[in-house]
C-alpha cells in the first residue's frame, strides 16, 4: 500500500481493474479503526482462558490437568500473541499516519535550509532512510500483521477446541471403551505431526529439494495433516502461511520482523499467566505453613471468582466461631468410591426417602476424605452443603466454636484426599481475639 489516492466511484475500479489496488489503498482506515477496537476486545479475552482454565480444574480429574495446562496455555498464548499484534500495530500504522503527514508538508530532507552544516546535514542522511522507502516498509509491516495476527489466533483457538472435544468423548466413553483404544486416534496424529515435521525438514533441505517423491510425499502429509489438525479452516491458514513462505526471500525482513512479534506475544503470555489458575494444572499446588494466602480469608479476597483452596471469615477472628468453606470440584466424584463405597437405593424406602438417604450418604463421604485438625487436634465436623456467596462454588462448611481456639495465634489444618492419586494439604493460619468486654 502506499498514500491515499483521489477517491473514485467503484464502479469505474471495476471498470478498469483497479478496484483492488484501491481498497488496499484505502485499507488503513479501516485497520485503524479495527485495530482499536480489537484491542478491547482481545483483552476481554483474557477472561474467557481464565473461565476455560477454571473449568478444566473443576471437571477434569487429577491425572488429565496436564492436558488442561496445555489447552489452557494453548489459548492464553493465542490471545496474548493477538493483543501483542494489535497493540504494535496500532502504533506503527499512528506512526506511519505521522509520516504520511510529515512527506507532505516536507517532501525530502533539506540541505539548503538545514539548521546544521552541510558537510553535517550530507553525513546524516547516507545513513538515513528515504521518506518514501520508510513509508512503504511500515505499511508494509501494517497490512502483514493483521493477517498474521488472525492466522495463528485460528490455529491456536481450533487446537484448543479440538483438544477439548477430544478429552470430552474421552472421558464420556470411558466406562465403555478401553483407554487403550481411545487413546489410538492421539497416537496416530502424533505420529503424523512428526513424520509432518520431518518431511518438512528434510525436504527443505537443498539436496532434496528436487527429489520428486520425496517433495509429494511432503505435500500429501502436510495437506493430510492440516485437514486433520485445523479441520475446516486448513485452506485458510494454509494460504496465509505459504503467502509468507514464498515470498520469504523477497521479503526476508518482513517475516524476520513477525516472527519477533509473535515473541513478544509469547513473553506477554508469561506475564498473564501469573492471572491465571494455569499453573494449578501443573501442580503447582504448594501452600506453606509460615504464609498468610489472600485466598484463605474472605475479607481479604472479595472478587475472587473461583477458589481454589479452603477458606475462613478473616484473618482475625474478634469473639467469634469461625466459618470454615473448603471447595468441592465436581472430579471429586471419581475418587469418592474408592473412599465411600457406592449407594445403593433401598426397595423398602420411599423415592423422597431414598433422596434423603443418597444425600445423608454424600455428606458422610465428604467428611471421610476431609479432615481438619485446630492447632494439631484432630476435630469432629459437622459439615453441611453450601453454595459459596461469591463464587457459587459447591462446598462443604462447618464451624469452629469460639471455646475451642486460644487467645492468640491458631492454625487451622485441612486435609482432602482422593483415593491414592492426590492428597491436598492447607495451613490456615489466623489471630484470635477474645471478645473482652463485659456486659454493662
């Protein structure tokens, strides 16, 4: 693209078979006006990889979070990597206006009427680049990155969705299908994706590069495997990615430079990361003793929409029973009958009895998987279910008489254990005040 041309009716573009180089003449305004736009709207984005990340810790068992991390950060690096594109390229395309502006009122470097010496002034600009040539390169740069930008959200945003569907079916048909079968369909695009890798590779290579075979066999796998990988999108995302890579050696800087960016989107996903419950999904679990965690007092963690860990009022507690919430995520279900057996409904009882019962039944199987100990004693819950008031969370509480803490510093400790494949282990420290004023 270059400067906005003198606008005429599209009818004579078509006429003269014009009417593409005058869109893309006039494409920027109309970059510029979705760029700012999708820079607000990316950055809501943010929210829906929190929401997904959340959802993978409350329905994936234990054993598959790895695969939740990687969909999780999957999707984080997509979004970071289109907010990182639209926000350099709002800038450059505000900066390339500026230049588009300055050429006009200014079409060359002066010499005549410089504020510098000549001999000064003439140094300068061989090393200075033509107005013109800038110009070009940063429309250039502008008009690339959007379809960049795009083209690795769809792949990454289709990986992401790909991967949930297949650890949805997985876990559905389960019960019916042995893993090892289920587990055949991975296996096999694995090993696509990497006889895909090598190929490309290989045939890259310039003493293979005319090896016929070798070079159809090339293009079979990458078609086959981008069908399978980017599903109905794989002409799309192909066209866009040999677009850049057969003009790579007239427009080496220009790939050179997207390339840089998509790194900037990767060292902004880092930082977002740290947002997020990503790193739960690694196991990154660790709650040590010696620390006060925001998340373990409510008057202290108002806005969090999502609990991770067990939670008490405050981290004062004035004359008061303490309130003690701890989150139940709904995988608990798949370890809860190594630990409490199965219901079976009885044939004497009523269907409102039996309800009743099945209840009674899960709420003494919560309490035989947690455990809670004040100051190292061991204590006897009376839990009950509960929707907590800020993240609608399902859970279990129960409260802690005033009579049983001492004055001072206490330590609650909760215990939840899953089977022999997870023990969680929490240290709620808090302060204890007694309510020291006597009645008049």
């Amino acid at each position: 693209m270059h400067r906005p041309t003198n606008k005429t009716s599209p009818s004579e573009h078509i006429k003269n078979g014009n009417w593409l180089q005058r869109l893309k003449d006039e494409s920027w305004e109309a970059e510029l006006l979705v760029s700012a736009i999708a820079i607000f709207g990316t950055f809501q984005l943010f929210g829906l990889v929190d929401w997904a990340t959340n959802k993978f810790i409350d329905l994936l068992p234990v054993e598959q979070y790895e695969y939740g991390y990687f969909i999780s950060f999957m999707g984080l690096l997509a979004v970071s990597i289109l907010v990182s594109m639209f926000i350099i390229h709002f800038s450059l395309r505000a900066y390339w206006i500026g230049l588009v502006g300055l050429n006009s009122v200014f079409p060359d470097y002066g010499i005549e009427d410089s504020a510098y010496s000549k001999i000064y002034t003439s140094k300068l600009l061989k090393v200075l680049p033509r107005q013109e040539d800038t110009i070009q390169k940063v429309d250039e740069l502008c008009s690339v990155i959007f379809s960049a930008a795009f083209t690795i959200l769809l792949i990454y945003a289709y990986m992401s969705l790909l991967a949930s569907g297949y650890i949805l079916l997985f876990n559905l048909l389960s019960s019916y299908v042995p893993a090892h079968v289920l587990l055949i369909p991975a296996l096999l695009l694995g090993i696509l994706v990497t006889v895909q890798s090598i190929l490309t590779i290989v045939g890259n290579i310039k003493r293979f590069k005319e090896i016929e075979w070798l070079q159809n066999w090339s293009f079979k796998i990458v078609r086959l495997a981008s069908m399978l990988l980017y599903g109905p999108l794989y002409k799309n995302i192909l066209q866009v990615s040999m677009v850049f890579g057969s003009n790579f050696k007239k427009k080496k800087w220009l790939v050179r430079l997207v390339l840089l960016f998509f790194v900037s989107g990767i060292c902004l996903s880092v930082i977002k990361i740290k947002d997020t419950n990503i790193y739960y999904l690694l196991g990154v679990d660790r709650y040590y003793a010696d620390q006060m965690y925001l998340s373990f007092y409510e008057n202290q963690s108002a806005d969090k929409s999502f609990l991770l860990t067990p939670q008490i009022q405050s981290d004062l507690i004035e004359g008061q029973t303490v309130r003690l919430f701890i989150p139940v995520f709904q995988q608990e279900r798949n370890y809860q009958e190594s630990t409490c057996g199965t219901y079976e409904d009885d044939a004497s009882l009523s269907q409102n009895d039996n309800t009743l019962s099945i209840r009674a039944f899960y709420l003494k199987c919560y309490e035989n998987y947690h455990t809670i100990k004040l100051n190292g004693e061991l204590l006897t819950m009376n839990i009950l279910k509960k929707n907590h008031p800020v993240s609608g969370q399902f859970g279990i509480v129960t409260y802690i008489d005033k009579q049983l803490l001492k004055s001072g510093e206490n330590t609650i400790m909760v215990t939840k254990t899953l089977g022999d494949v997870k023990e969680y282990n929490w240290s709620i420290p808090f302060y204890f005040q007694p309510n020291t004023r006597t009645a008049p």
